[in-house]
C-alpha cells in the first residue's frame, strides 16, 4: 500500500524518535481538521495554527506540503477503519463473533457520526491523488478479505451451506455496511446501517444447513 511519495518514505525511515513524534502529532491534527471540514477545506495554515508548527518544520516532514500531508492522513484513516472493528473482525469464526462484530460496527458508526474515518477517507477520493485510491483500494481489499475470512469460517465448521460462496457474502456485507455509513452521513439516521446489516446477517444465517440448530 502507498503510503506517500517517495520523498516522504525516505523522510520516514531517517526520523529520530522525537521527529515520528512531530510527524504524528502533525498527522493528528490534521485529521481531526480534516474530519470536521473536509479534506479540500483544509489548509497547511489551518494545519500549522492547531498542531504549533512552523512552516519549515512542516516541510521538512511533508516535502511536498498538503498533497503529502493528506497522504499521511489517508493512510492514518485507513488504518483506523480497520482498528475500530478490531479484534472482532479478525476473529470471526462464530456467529456470536459476528454478532459481536456487528454491534461494534453500529455503535463506532453512532459515535462517530459525520466524523467517521471512512467518510474523511473517501473524501479525498474526490482530488483524483492515485495513491490516495491505491490507500482506499486497499483498505477494502483488507475488509473484504476478513469478511470472507469469517463466512468461510462458518461454511467450514458446518453453520451455513457449502454452496456459500464466500467472496460474494463478503462483498454483500461489506457493500452494506459502506452504504448504510454513507445513508448516516447523509440523513443523521443510523437506522439505514442498523437495519441493513442485521438483515444481511440474518440472510446468511438463513442459509444454514438442514437440521443445523443454527
């Protein structure tokens, strides 16, 4: 996964202990900035004024200022999407972890609300950066590949069919949960996500074997 432009990645591996401190907490505040007003609403001074850094400074951790500095932020929000379902989405091999995993899911999302990662993320999607979509792309593939994980736990311990085709099951899930975030940012209503992805767990559960007790 890219993780900036090569300058930034050579920046990285010569930092101190206390240059990753800067370069985090630079990170950070933008983030928060960026999650509050959108990603082509910020800029560097913004950036400066809430983190107290000075101009050279912020060069010398993001050489070519804001498009690596959003880089930086894009792969922070990534991250973040995967972590906040941690560790129930690394783990879901029972339905009682899926179940676990669902309330997680809902109860982040309703926290967070308009600030959530995910939307801060795809926001960017909109400056056409192409490592930016390498940084999403990415993201999925990492969420989908442990939704399929998950269902393919259930086919192989006997609590849903062996016709199950688990990369479309995760892709059915995953699709509903990115769309019901998407009706939440847009309406202020979690019922779309709540809903949604209780319906699509129930469908699968649905699909159980014949006199599973499942």
């Amino acid at each position: 996964m890219s993780r900036g432009s090569p300058a930034v990645q050579r920046a990285e591996r010569a930092l101190t202990a206390k240059g990753t401190a800067t370069r985090a907490r630079i990170i950070h505040g933008a983030v928060d900035l960026v999650r509050e007003r959108g990603p082509a609403n910020v800029g560097l001074d913004d950036i400066r004024a809430v983190t107290a850094t000075s101009k050279s400074q912020l060069f010398h951790y993001f050489p070519d200022g804001k498009a690596d500095l959003l880089l930086a932020v894009a792969a922070y929000e990534a991250e973040q999407v995967l972590a906040d379902q941690q560790p129930m989405l690394g783990d879901l091999t029972t339905w009682e972890k899926w179940e676990a995993w669902r309330t997680r899911v809902v109860e982040k999302y309703d926290a967070q609300r308009r600030r959530c990662p995910l939307s801060a993320l795809t926001a960017q999607l909109g400056l056409s950066n192409p490592a930016t979509r390498t940084i999403v792309t990415g993201m999925y593939d990492r969420w989908h590949a442990h939704l399929a994980a998950g269902v393919q736990a259930l086919k192989d311990s006997g609590e849903i069919a062996p016709s199950v085709d688990a990369g479309r099951a995760a892709t059915t899930i995953l699709t509903t949960v990115c769309g019901g975030a998407t009706m939440l940012q847009a309406t202020d209503d979690l019922s779309y996500l709540e809903t949604g992805l209780a319906d699509v767990l129930d469908g699968l559960r649905r699909r159980a074997p014949t006199g599973s007790p499942c």
